[in-house]
C-alpha cells in the first residue's frame, strides 16, 4: 500500500465514526422538537430541532442575510399537512416539505421544498420549491433564547404558524377549505371501517345539514337509518326533515325515538327541546319533579348538572354552582364529574378550594 493510499485509509477510518449513530444516547446541543396543531380537521406538524442564542448575534450574523437556512438546526427542518392548504395565500398540497427561510434585514422568504429529507440547505435545490413566500418579521419583546415554532391565532380555517428566535417573530399564515377538506373527510371515513356504523353516516348528515346542504343530509339520514334504527339515527333525520319543510313527517320520527329512549336519553330530548326555547322555569319545574319522581335514580348527577346548566342560562351564577356542587357530590366516577365539570367551565367559575 502507498503511503497516500494509507493515509486515505486511516482518514476513512476516523471519520467513519464522525457520521455514525453514536452508541449512546447523549443530549443535543439543539435538542429535537415537534409541534402541532389541528386546523378544522388539517393536521399541521413541524419537526425541527432548537438552537440557542447563546450570546451570539443571530440575524444577519449566524443566520446570514440572503443565505437559505434550515430554519434550526441539524437536519433541515419539516412542515406536513394532511390535507392541501393555502400558505399566505399560496395554493400548497398536502404532504411533508422542507421548510426553509430565506432572510434579509426586512423580510423573510419562506421555502417549501418538496424535498423533505436532506440535511440542513447544504444540498437545497431551487427547482423543488412547492412554494415561496415572503412574509414581514416582528420584533419581539422579550427575546427568545432558543428558537421555537408556535401557533397563533388558531380558528377553524386558519392559523399562524411563528418562528420565534432572538428577538424576532417570522409569521406565515396558513389557511384551510374547511368545507372541502370536511367533505373529503367525511367521504373517506365512510368508505373505511365506519362505514357501517349509523353514528357515523347520522354525524355526517348533521354535519351537512348544518352547513347547508339538506339534500346531501338527507342522503346520509336514510343511510344511517338503514344500518339502525336508534334514538341518534332516527332524530337525525327528523331534524333533516324538519329543514326540508315536512314536519309532520319530523314529528313522527321523533314520536318514535322517544318510544325507544332511555332515561339518559329521555332527559336529554326533553330538556334540549325546553332549553333551546329559553323555557327555562319549565325546564327547572320538569328536572325538580322528575327528581322528586325518581329518588333513587342513577342519573341525579346529571340531573343535578341540568338544574346548574339552566340557573347558569338565567344568569343565577350562584344557584347554578349549588347545584353543581351537589352534582359532584352524586357523581359515581371521575369521568361523570368531568361532565360537570365541563358545565362548571362553560359557566366560568371558579375551582372549589
């Protein structure tokens, strides 16, 4: 062997263990990371890992101005999307992308790269940008010691994805079809396994009776009748009907239903229909008579949490939480008092001490 074939070798050698998994696990200078957030029903995932400030000056010097950058550190950062999106606008299909940044002393250029698996901009490629846009960053108060992905301003359609680092907010909107991307959703699940589950086609048809569409909810009305007839299943489509103009046809459905409730069920008809109409002294005459009437029920936590629902929807705050704290009392297991205290946080009170 020559000496430059040795020297090769032996460099080989060293610098293999360079690049390979290390025997044991240690901590990273700039330890991984992951957030998320739903948008309606659009998962949004970024995976990246977090560098410090570590009195070093970031923008325009360890982040170069006009220099793509990983937007972290190590391997490139990724943003995913479960179903297509608008980024500032900008049309984006679903999937997972590197997520670049492209900074200059007034604006930042976010890259979407459709390649997602390279490591750090070393091998970054123009051509495979999904998407560019450019974004105005913000200064931040308080600064950032090591970089961090929130989001902000969520609604249903739309959220802020926020690199924050240093004294600097890099913002870029992300928006979502909500109809479409709930229709493609509801499409799927019933071409799966809940395809014959009525609970599911039932949702699916108050879902588009909700926003709109009543022939589409009256199609997954009868189809959920057709895999069971139940209390969900038959309301369902009498509440279909009744926005189509039969209402004769709604109350038989609803006559039936009754006919096949439970005490739960019974209760929650009866009281929805008293509450929806503001009926409310009604409401807490037919909830104390009942109790009256059925002492021994296993249902007096719930009862007790409608008497607090319907003084809390009067505006009584303080009878609502007497009644609320009985309910706590009656309850049987730590999943019925979380019921309640559902009913206690919709109110807004406070903890008991």
């Amino acid at each position: 062997m020559t000496t430059r074939a040795m020297i090769k070798a032996l460099a080989l050698l060293v610098a293999a263990p360079l690049f390979a998994q290390p025997a044991i696990r240690m901590p990273e200078a700039s330890p991984k990371a992951s957030v998320s957030q739903t948008i309606g029903v659009t998962d949004v995932v970024i995976d990246y890992h977090r560098p410090a400030v570590n009195k070093r000056k970031i923008w325009g010097g360890l982040v170069s101005y006009g220099a793509v950058w990983r937007a972290g550190a190590n391997e490139n950062t990724t943003i995913s999307f479960s179903t297509p999106v608008t980024v500032e606008g900008q049309a984006l299909p679903a999937g997972t992308y590197g997520l670049f940044m492209i900074p200059s002393a007034t604006q930042v250029q976010v890259v979407f790269s459709k390649f997602a698996d390279a490591w750090g901009a070393y091998s970054y490629e123009p051509s495979e940008d999904a998407a560019r846009v450019t974004v105005t960053p913000q200064a931040l108060s308080e600064s950032q010691e090591r970089l961090a992905f929130t989001f902000d301003d969520v609604t249903n359609n739309s959220a802020t994805a926020s690199l924050r680092w240093d004294k600097l907010r890099v913002p870029f909107k992300i928006g979502v079809d909500l109809p479409t991307t709930v229709r493609a959703s509801i499409k799927d699940t019933l071409r799966g396994g809940k395809h014959w589950d009525p609970n599911a086609w039932a949702a699916a048809a108050r879902w588009e009776l909700r926003n709109g569409d009543a022939d589409t909810a009256l199609k997954y009305a009868d189809k959920a009748l057709e895999y069971g007839n139940s209390v969900n299943t038959l309301r369902t489509k009498a509440a279909v009907l009744d926005k189509k103009g039969d209402k004769a046809g709604a109350k038989a459905l609803r006559d039936r239903a009754m006919t096949l409730a439970n005490e739960t069920e019974t209760l929650g008809i009866t009281v929805g229909g008293m509450m929806g109409e503001k009926k409310y002294d009604e409401t807490l005459k037919y909830l104390n008579d009942y109790l009256a009437a059925h002492p021994a029920t296993g249902n007096k936590w719930r009862i007790l949490t409608m008497i607090g629902d319907t003084y809390a929807a009067k505006g009584d705050q303080a009878k609502a939480r007497e009644y609320f704290d009985q309910a706590m009392t009656a309850a049987h297991d730590p999943a019925e008092r979380e019921e309640v205290w559902d009913s206690i946080n919709s109110m807004g009170a406070a903890a008991p001490q």
